[in-house]
C-alpha cells in the first residue's frame, strides 16, 4: 500500500501567523480608537460653537432691545464687578419674540467657575421660563462700554444707569480661541467717534 504523509503546521508557522493576527488586531483597534478620538473632538467642537452662537445670539438681540429708562424699575444699564470679574446687567425686551414688546426682562452676563453664563429672567407678570445660555471653558472675561461725548473712548464701568451707552462690547477667550467681541451700537454716534 501507499504511505500518504500528512503535512501540518509546524511551530514556527503557527507562532508566525497568530502574531501576524495579533497586530493587525493592534492596528484596526488604534485606527478605530483614532477615529473614535476624532468624531468625540468634532461633537465637542461643535457643541461648543452652537453655545458660543446661542450666548451671541441672545446678548445681542438682549441688547439691540433696552427698553426706554422709564418703563424700567432699577437701572437700566450697569456693569458692575464680583469676584469673577465684570457683570453686565440690563432690562430687555429683547429675549423672546416679538422684540421690541411687552415687560422688560431683566439680564445678566457673567462669568461662573469656568463660564460666561447669561441668564435672561422674566418679570413676574410674564408666565415664562428664563432663557440661559452658557460658554464654557472661559479663561476671561471683559465688558466695556462707550460713550464718546461724555468719556472720550471706552470705558469698564457705568455709573448712568438710567441712561443707556452708545455701544457695548463684551468680550471672552478661552483656553484656546478668542473667538471676536460681542459689539452691539445702542444709540447713534454723532460725532464723538466711532466704536
């Protein structure tokens, strides 16, 4: 009869292919983890720009809406300073369609722990829910306002509080970006200068 030999693996081949497996296992798992780290990076990203756009967004509509000094229990413009830093605070009828209508809200711009956080407050004769809107990751911090007639230029303060600036700037940067100033015009300039 014939032999018939049967050929297998020998040790080597087989230690050659389970570690020709083992990395391409490690490759395909860093690629997937690479990949996963740089859709993570994108949503954080992209979070961060929609609240960054929210804050701006509802700041300036905020403030391109002061209500006239008299229809406004308390100051209508201040920027004071706690420990944070500055806080702008200002009525509005600006926060929630149609602008330019209704109670004023009152409005805070400050920065908490790590944030600039605007909180905008119904009055108590509007049965709605208070707006927020945050950014996060603020190293700092900054208002200022204008007012060419009676400063000269900018300034950190506002000791008119019934009587509005004619711009205002407010300004944040984080540990990365300083994305540009919020700048909105209150009132016209005239000839004292441009913001």
């Amino acid at each position: 009869p014939a032999v018939t030999s049967r050929r297998g693996f020998t040790l080597v081949e087989l230690v050659t292919a389970v570690t020709a497996a083992a990395l391409a296992g490690l490759v395909a798992a860093a690629a997937l983890q690479a990949a996963s780290g740089a859709g993570d990076r994108v949503t954080r990203s992209r979070r961060a720009a929609e609240a960054d756009a929210r804050t701006r967004t509802l700041l300036t509509d905020a403030l391109r809406h002061l209500p006239p000094a008299f229809a406004v229990e308390g100051p209508a413009l201040a920027v004071e300073a706690d420990s944070a830093g500055p806080v702008l605070a200002f009525a509005s009828r600006g926060v929630v369609p149609p602008f330019g209508t209704g109670a004023p809200w009152r409005v805070t711009a400050r920065r908490r722990g790590d944030s600039l956080v605007v909180d905008a407050l119904p009055p108590a004769s509007l049965a709605a829910a208070p707006r927020h809107a945050a950014v996060g990751g603020v190293a700092a911090f900054a208002v200022r306002v204008f007012d060419g007639e009676a400063s000269g230029g900018w300034r950190t303060d506002w000791p008119l509080a019934q009587r509005p600036p004619r711009a205002v700037e407010l300004a944040w940067r984080t540990a990365t970006d300083a994305p540009p100033p919020v700048r909105v015009l209150l009132a016209p300039l005239g000839a004292g200068g441009t913001p």
